[in-house]
C-alpha cells in the first residue's frame, strides 16, 4: 500500500498538500508574527544569540521576511524541528519558554510538520518518495503502464519493448504500445514496427523477407517476369522467357543461335566440344583483341588492359578508367576471366610467355597507331618467334576481333 503523508497543520483540511509559495504565505500569516513577537529580540546579529544557527532579520518587508522563512525551513529541514519546538518551548533555552501560547506552540508544530511532509515528498504529489515510483515528477496517480515501478511521467520506455520513448517518436512508433504494429513482434525486435506485414529483412536489403522475393540474397527483391532470375541480374525482366545476352547483341541466349557471338553457332560448338557461351572458345581464332567487347580496338581501353593485366593488376586497380561502355557490362572479373583464358594468344612476338613489356606494350603501340620499326624497336621478350614489325601487325590483325 502506498504510504501518504499525514499532514497535521490545522489548516490543511483547507489547503491540502500545500505548495512552496502556500507555505511562504502560512509562514507570513501565522510563524512571522511568533518569530518577531518572541525570538528577534535576542536572535539577531549583535543580540545575545546572534551566534546561533538562528539568526533573522527584524524587518517585516516582504525580502526579510523570504529571509527568515528560508533560514527557519533549512533548520527544519536539517532534522532540528523536533530541536526548535522543545528548544523554544523553554528546554535548555536561555530565553526561557517562549511558546507558552498553546496558539503559538501549535502554530509553529504544524508548521514544521508540514515542512518535514515536503521534504519527505520531494515532488509534492502527496506521496512519500521512498513510496513513490518517481519521487521527483508529481504523479499521483501512479501509473505504470509496463509495471517496472517506475512512474508513467518518468520512465524513459513506458511500454518496456525495449527502445526508449525518444527513440520510438523518431521511428513513429507509440511510445504506448509494445508492438506499434499489432503484428506480435515487439517494436525493439520488428526491423519494421509500424508495417504489420512485415517484421524481418535476413538480406539486410532495407526489404522486408514476405514482399522480397529473394529474401536471403541482398542483391535481388524483385522478379517482374517471375522467371526465377532477380530483375537486377535478369537482362530480359519483363520477358520470362530470357534473362540472359552473354554477348550483349540484344538477343537472348534462348532465342540466340550463337550466344557468344564468336562466330560459331552453339549447335556447332556443342558437337566441337567447345563453349558456346565463351567467344575465346572454339575451333580456332577465337581470341580478340578487343577486350572489353564493345566492338572497337582502343589504346585507352582494351590497350590499357592487357597492359594492366599482364603486370599483375586486379579488381578496380584493373578497369577503373579503362573500360568503354560495353553492352554486355564486362567488370573486372569477366576482363580477367577473358585473358587468362586466352593464354598464348596474348604472346604477341611468339616467344611462350606473355608479358607486360614486350607483347602488352607492342599490342599498345598497335592500338595508338604505331607501325613499322615504332611498333617493334625495344618491345620484343627474349627469342621471339616474330620478330619483324609486319609478322607483329599481322598476328595482332588476324585477332582483331569485333562482335557479329
């Protein structure tokens, strides 16, 4: 049972739990007079005890008597009520009883009581604090809605799911409801507390898993076509029937009699053995140096490549800046694919190795138009096999390669 303060002030059927300014104004009307009357004459500075804790002031102006009713409250308060009342009432006190007014004594007692009761309840909402489930808001009510003994008017979660109520008004969540939603998923453990439809995202893509048709696969959420290939990765996606142009001509592979565009129908590839969705895989001639399959030899792109790759380049290190906007949308991994896969055919002067500084940098020169000695002077590896600048520019012209 919550403990409430008893107040024993004989006006309090009057006044209730009384505020600090109804306390000043008790103070005035009914402790001041009793103060001056009975104890300024000797506790004032210069009186007889004007070394005590209890000195005042003898005016009755309004700033005096705030003095006086500040310096009395802070001695009550201090624990010396009980001190003040059997002091004054003449025990131990030089001045001898000056409460032997029954109005005076009963006066002053009440007074002191109901200084003690706001002590004992510190936000005045006529709960005593150490009862009270928050001891510095008013609530006398008490509620608590999420019953953790602490006050509705105090507690930073109210309903107790777990976020705080700041947190919960910048989400749009109500601070007053456990699970905002109503779906049975409480709001600190809902990835989406005000969609009652949705309550989980295992991708992490922002999607929640019901409305993501890829829900474990953070690159994909939609298939328009329903064709089972996300539509990011679905070159086709409102056609269910293709998802794929692995030579970027427009066709699809389903619909496409040569899908690498190499030159060699798939039904040929498949009885030669060969891969009908590489174009650096069949019978023979199949390697191109145009790299980056945008249909055109250039310095700055598939030049820069193969230059690249052959000293080790990888990743971003490898296309960044160096790639044209091709359509079947090569990155890094298909360039690498692509040369390591064509092997000796990057062995422009024939020698077995290819290598940065003698068949990248002849292929390079190629590219930005050097023929003659310009192409070969100081760009062969060691015993080439081609060695003349007109076996260089026919090896690299029989590989030329642009799509069908």
């Amino acid at each position: 049972m919550i403990k409430r303060i008893t107040v024993f002030f004989v006006a309090m059927a009057t006044f209730g739990h009384v505020t600090a300014d109804e306390l000043f104004d008790i103070y005035k009307a009914r402790v001041s007079p009793i103060i001056q009357n009975n104890c300024a004459n000797c506790h004032v500075s210069g009186g007889s005890a004007g070394g005590t804790r209890l000195v005042y002031k003898t005016s009755d102006s309004l700033n005096d008597q705030q003095k006086n009713f500040d310096l009395l409250v802070g001695f009550i308060r201090s624990g010396s009520g009980a001190y003040l009342l059997s002091k004054g009432s003449g025990n131990g006190h030089g001045g001898g009883n000056r409460l032997s007014n029954q109005d005076n004594y009963s006066a002053l007692s009440d007074f002191v009581d109901q200084v003690e009761a706001q002590a004992a309840d510190s936000d005045g909402d006529g709960l005593a604090s150490e009862e009270d489930n928050c001891p510095n808001v008013s609530n006398a009510d008490q509620a608590d809605l999420d019953q953790d003994a602490s006050g509705d008017v105090c507690d930073a979660d109210i309903d107790g799911d777990g976020l705080t109520n700041d947190d919960e008004l910048a989400a749009g969540t109500d601070p007053r409801l456990a699970d905002s939603d109503g779906d049975g998923v409480l709001d600190d453990q809902d990835l989406f507390p005000v969609d009652a439809s949705e309550s989980s995202d295992r991708d992490a893509d922002g999607i929640g898993d019901n409305g993501d048709a890829f829900p474990d696969d953070s690159r994909e959420a939609k298939d328009a076509d329903n064709d089972g290939v996300g539509d990011n990765a679905d070159q086709f996606d409102d056609d269910p029937s293709e998802s794929i142009d692995t030579d970027g001509d427009g066709q699809g592979d389903n619909a496409d009699l040569d899908d690498d565009g190499d030159g060699w129908p798939d039904a040929a590839e498949r009885t030669d053995e060969t891969n009908p969705l590489s174009n650096f895989s069949c019978r023979s001639g199949c390697y191109g140096f145009d790299i980056d399959q945008n249909g055109v030899v250039d310095a700055l792109t598939d030049g820069l490549l193969m230059l690249r790759y052959l000293f080790g380049f990888e990743g971003n290190a490898l296309v960044t800046g160096a790639l044209a906007n091709t359509g079947a949308s090569w990155g890094a991994e298909q360039i690498v694919l692509y040369l390591s896969s064509a092997g000796l055919d990057l062995d422009i002067d024939g020698n077995q190795k290819p290598e940065a500084l003698s068949d990248g940098l002849l292929f390079l020169r190629y590219a930005f138009g050097f023929r003659g000695d310009a192409l070969v002077n100081g760009a062969l590896g060691s015993n080439p096999s081609r060695k003349d600048s007109r076996e260089i520019e026919a090896y690299i012209e029989s590989r030329l390669y642009s799509e069908q």
